[in-house]
C-alpha cells in the first residue's frame, strides 16, 4: 500500500488487515483450484465444480492501470450483481472516502497499480464483512474482482495457537499502527477486551487470553495466550 491512498483509507484497511488475512486463508482453502466461469446475470461463479453466489466489486485495466467501480459500469448499473459494490459506495459516501465513493480509480501513480486493486477489493471485502474475494483475469487486458455472499463459505474463528502469526501477519501487510490492526481483529470477532497504555487484551471464545504487548512504537512487542477465564470489557 502506498501513499497514494487518503490516511483514513489507510487506517480503514489495517483495521481489516489482520482479520481479513486469515479470513482469505480459510477460503482460499474452501475454495478448489482450477478453470472457472461466472455468469454475472445469475450472480454465480463456478470454479473446479463449485459454484457460489457472487457480487462484482469492480474491474481493473491492466493498460491503463485504472479501477472501475461496477455499480458505474453502464452495463451494469441497477443490477443484482452489483449490490455489494453499492453497499461499499454508500459507506465511502457516509465516511467520506473518494476511494469507495468515487466511479474511476487512477492506480497509476502507485507503485504497484496491481496491489493497490488488490487492496481496494480487500478492504471493501472488509467493509462487508464477507468471507473473501476473488481476483480473475476477465480478459486480457482486465482483472475483475468478486465477493462471495454464500452460506457454503466457512468462516475463520480465531485460533490460540496460530492468533500470533496471524496478528503479526497483519501487521507486517501494512506497516503503521499495531494496536489499530490488532483492535480491528477483535472487533470482527467481536471479543472482548480491554485497553491498556501498552497492551490490548481480550477474550478468546475456548476461555482463554490473549495479551497484545505494544512497544513505543507501535509495533506488537509479544503475543502471549493465556488459560483461565476470558477478559470482560
């Protein structure tokens, strides 16, 4: 991720950094490789014999390293499949983000146009709260990008022996702020914590604790999961 991107976009994305990270790690085992189809009027996509339900966030040109929100495509525009993309919009109206709020995206001036589509489909991914996305080559000069919004996905729960790595892994996507990364994967487990001068600790579901250690600055100095009763808020 790059400057290019506004600061209140970038603190949106860290708070779904770690969370979606793990998040992805359980579709991408769900979901089987091999050739796929989708059928966009029917909402559905199809890969290796498994098809789910799907929206179209948006679509990125390879050429021009540009990004198009699909609720502004002219051939899509008002249809079923371009619900989730809608929703996305609403919320960058409502909290002022060009990045959602706006129909075309120049990637160009990133460093890397490529990853920042990929980071436009993530945080929107986080953002609706859906159990992935998908990056596929529509074409060969565009990538169009899909989320899920199917029952069949199974969702991440956090785990005391990998939580750790899956923070730290968070982190490490962004850079910047620990504690906000950390406090986001909370929230969408919807754990309970409490907040330190230099640490975060929380809830876990088996009973269990997890003591997030900050460093001054802002960087997770220790994970450390604990037995016993879980923390209240």
């Amino acid at each position: 991720m790059t400057a290019m991107f506004s600061e209140p976009f970038q603190h949106l994305t860290a708070r779904h950094a770690a969370w979606g990270a793990e998040q992805l790690e359980t579709f991408n085992e769900f979901l089987p490789t091999g050739d796929w189809t989708a059928d966009l009027a029917r909402c559905t996509y199809r890969q290796a014999g498994r098809e789910l339900r799907i929206s179209l966030l948006g679509t990125f040109d390879t050429n021009e390293r540009s990004w198009l929100w699909s609720w502004a495509n002219p051939g899509l525009q008002g249809t079923p499949v371009v619900a989730a993309a809608e929703q996305v919009r609403q919320y960058g109206q409502t909290h002022g983000l060009a990045e959602f709020a706006d129909a075309f995206l120049d990637l160009s001036g990133h460093d890397d146009p490529r990853r920042a589509a990929e980071t436009l489909a993530f945080t929107a991914m986080g953002v609706l709260g859906a159990p992935g996305y998908l990056g596929v080559q529509a074409n060969p000069d565009a990538r169009a990008y899909l989320v899920p919004d199917d029952p069949q996905v199974p969702w991440a729960e956090p785990n005391a022996i990998t939580l750790p790595r899956v923070l730290l892994t968070g982190v490490q996507l962004l850079g910047g702020s620990a504690r906000r990364v950390v406090e986001g994967y909370f929230a969408h487990h919807d754990l309970p914590l409490r907040r330190a001068a230099d640490r975060i600790s929380a809830g876990l579901p088996n009973g269990g604790t997890v003591d997030v250690l900050f460093d001054e600055l802002d960087r997770i100095s220790s994970v450390n999961v604990n037995s016993g009763e879980p923390a209240t808020a």
